[in-house]
C-alpha cells in the first residue's frame, strides 16, 4: 500500500495498493493530464531521489519561503509567517524530507497550515501529521481534498481569523472557496497580502491578474474581478507574495485596484482597439 502522488500537480492521494485511475485535479479544466500520460510517484521514491531538496529562504522579518528544488508539480512556493508567537504554513508542498522538518523545527515548527486552493494541497495531510497541526480550507472547496483527514477544519463565510493577526479571506474566482492571507503587521506594520493564485502577481510585477484556469487561459467574469477588487479595497497591505516566490513590492493595494480596471476594460473592449 502506498500513497501515491500525481507528479503533474503534486497531490498526494490516500493509501492504496494501486495508483488511481486519473488525477481528479489535473483531469479538470482549470489544470491538466501530463500530455505523455498520468504519472505517479510517492513521498518513499523522491526522498530515495537524492537531487530533491527544500530551500527555505527568509524573505523579510517573520517570513520564510519554503520551495523545493529541482522544481516539483505546479512548481509553487509555501510560507511559513511568524505572527504573535504562533508559526503558521501558508500553501502547501510536496516535497518534506527530515532535514526540512530539522529546519522548520529551528525556526519553531508549525501550530497551523492553511491554504489558498486545491492546486496546493500537495502533501498537507503529511505536513500536518508530521508537525501536528490542523488544516484550515473552506467549505466550498471540500470536493476538492483528495486525502481526507481529520486534522482538515472546514470554515464558511468570508473570513476567518483563524490565527491572532492572521485572518483569511474567501475571495473564489480561480477556486469557489479560493482564499487569500491578510497579516496586517506583515512587512513592519504596512501590512502584507500572500494571495496563492487567488490574485496572480504577472511578468509587469506592478500589475496582477486573476484567472479561472492560469495554464489554459480561461479569465474570470468582470462582475467577478470587480467583486474581488472591492474585498481587498480596505483591507491594509502595501505588499504581495503570491505561490511563485513573486512580489509586488510597495502599494499592492493600489496595483491590485488598478490591475482590476484594466482587466475589465479589456474584457468589455474599450481598453486598446485589435
Ligand atoms: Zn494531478
Ligand atoms: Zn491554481
């Protein structure tokens, strides 16, 4: 019996003897099948492959970013943040090996692991076993948990501080239930938003976008983007992470409002004449 992962989006699946048939994420429009077939692995197999490892990077005061290396599923960046004595994991990877747990340990473990959407859920149920913390998605993603656990707290509504100065917000568009983390003491008190997916920092890093499915280009409705525009309005953040290790350095905010008029004017075709 192994738990196998799906090498495509790094996802881990409970325990089996054979691999699944497909990966429901990546067989789903917003993601995608390997075009040379589904292919799995297991945590066993790529801790024996000895070129993998973790780099983890302080980024600012109180902020790590943790990536593995060489680049692994969708590739993505988990944080960890430290805020008010508790260590919490924003996002989630695949990839864990004991000298990343020797390493997280130093910095003070992990006392909760929360995530923006299902493309990152990678191997959280290890993570939160091996560091014994809960799991916090929203409800409107539950269908997506391909490794149920009873370690997964499903919340509901639009926010949830789930941590003292560390509150996440449902914003959907990309995800139904995609949520992003607001730590307002984030970069010396001008507050930081870390966004997964939810609000993609593109090429321009001045500028965001916001999209239904990133790899096959599917946008997002403009009363959508307006919406999560205006959810974000009067939260205090002057900085952006999102999952690829990308920033929007100074007045996010701002770029996000902005990059938001843009992207609907160019839906309702007055932005440029083609
Ligand atoms: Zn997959
Ligand atoms: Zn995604």
């Amino acid at each position: 019996m192994s738990k196998y992962i799906c090498t495509t989006c790094g996802v881990q699946y409970p325990e089996s003897e054979h691999p699944p048939e497909s990966c429901r994420i990546c067989k789903e429009e917003r993601q995608y099948v390997n075009p040379l077939g589904q292919d799995w692995t297991t945590l066993e197999v790529m801790q024996a492959n000895s070129d993998f490892k973790n780099e983890i990077i302080q980024e600012e005061e109180n902020l790590f970013s943790i990536t593995t290396t060489p680049s692994f599923g969708i590739g993505q960046t988990a944080y960890l943040i430290r805020e008010n004595g508790s260590n919490v994991l924003w996002d989630c990877i695949t990839y864990l090996d004991q000298e990343t747990i020797r390493k997280i340990n130093e910095l003070g473990g992990i006392d909760a692991i929360a995530l923006s959407h299902p493309h990152y859920y990678s191997a959280q149920v290890k993570w939160a076993e091996t560091f014994d913390a809960p799991i916090y998605i929203h409800r409107d993603d539950q269908e997506w948990v391909m490794e149920p656990s009873d370690r997964i707290e499903f919340w509901s509504d639009e926010q949830l501080e789930f941590t003292r100065g560390l509150t996440l917000h449902r914003l959907g568009g990309h995800f139904k239930g995609g949520a992003v983390l607001h730590w307002p003491n984030g970069n010396s008190g001008r507050g930081i938003l870390i966004t997964g997916d939810i609000i993609q920092v593109v090429a321009d890093s001045e500028w965001v976008s916001f999209m239904y499915s990133y790899p096959n280009q599917i946008p997002l409705p403009a009363k959508k983007v307006a919406d999560i525009a205006a959810r974000v309005k009067d939260l205090k953040f002057h900085r952006i992470y999102n999952a690829f290790h990308k920033t929007v350095k100074t007045n996010a905010n701002e770029a996000v409002q902005r990059s938001a008029k843009r992207y609907i004017s160019a839906l309702q075709g007055t932005l440029f004449k083609t």
